[in-house]
C-alpha cells in the first residue's frame, strides 16, 4: 500500500516539491556557509519526493546550533519550501481523492520550516536515530 501512495504522490506533488527542495539545495550550497543548509533540503527533499513509510522524530541532541540554524533556516528558505507545501496541500484538497495527500503535504510544514534537529527515519522503526 505504501508504494501505490508514493506513486501517486510522485506524480501528484512529490515530484515538484522535491524540485524545490533541490533548487533550495544547490542555492544554499553556494556558499560555504549554506553547505549544511542545503545537505538538510536534499534531505527533505528526498522525503517529500517518496515520504509514505517513513516519519520524522526530534533529535533529543540537538541543542542551540540547531535552534540557531533553524532560524536561519526558516529566513533563508523555509517558508517558501512551507508555502509551497501550503499552496499544494490546499490544491489537493479541491478533490476527495487527493484529500490524504493534502494532509500529507500539511504534516510535512514542520519540518520544512524548522529540520535541524530531527530524522527522517522509517515508520516502523519511529525511535531509531543515526
């Protein structure tokens, strides 16, 4: 079941936001400053490209460098990688059929907007950690 939904949802949004992500990836690589930025959005990006299966948990080790990244983060490109999110999620609402990928699109605005300090890890192992 997981793969039909990561089908669909390539086809329907995935493909587009991992386009953004990748986009926000190479901008932010630009500098040597962005480097971790933009490792971070080719992370997401892959988990909003095929995310059925998998979750993201909070990393109880992270401490201020993330909370300090993540604003930067959000300033340099996390809320437009989140209105896109927004603006999609919304657009898939419009039918019954694309309802559960809306949601889906809005349970991914949290980690679009603040992803340091968290893993993307699978669903059957939610407390697993690198």
């Amino acid at each position: 079941m997981k793969t039909i939904l990561n089908v669909i949802w390539l086809v329907v949004s995935g493909f587009w936001l991992f386009v953004g992500y990748l986009l926000a990836g190479v901008l932010l690589c630009l500098t040597i400053i962005g480097i971790p930025f933009g490792l971070a959005s080719f992370r997401i990006g892959v988990y909003a490209l095929w995310p059925f299966g998998y979750t993201t948990t909070e990393r109880r080790d992270a401490g201020a460098p993330s909370f300090v990244g993540n604003v930067l983060w959000l300033i340099l490109a996390g809320w437009w990688l989140a209105l896109s999110h927004i603006v999609t999620g919304v657009a898939l609402c419009v039918t019954i059929i694309g309802i559960p990928f809306g949601i889906a699109n809005f349970k991914m605005i949290p980690v679009s907007l603040l992803p340091l300090g968290r893993d993307i890890v699978p669903t059957d192992q939610p407390f697993a950690t690198r």
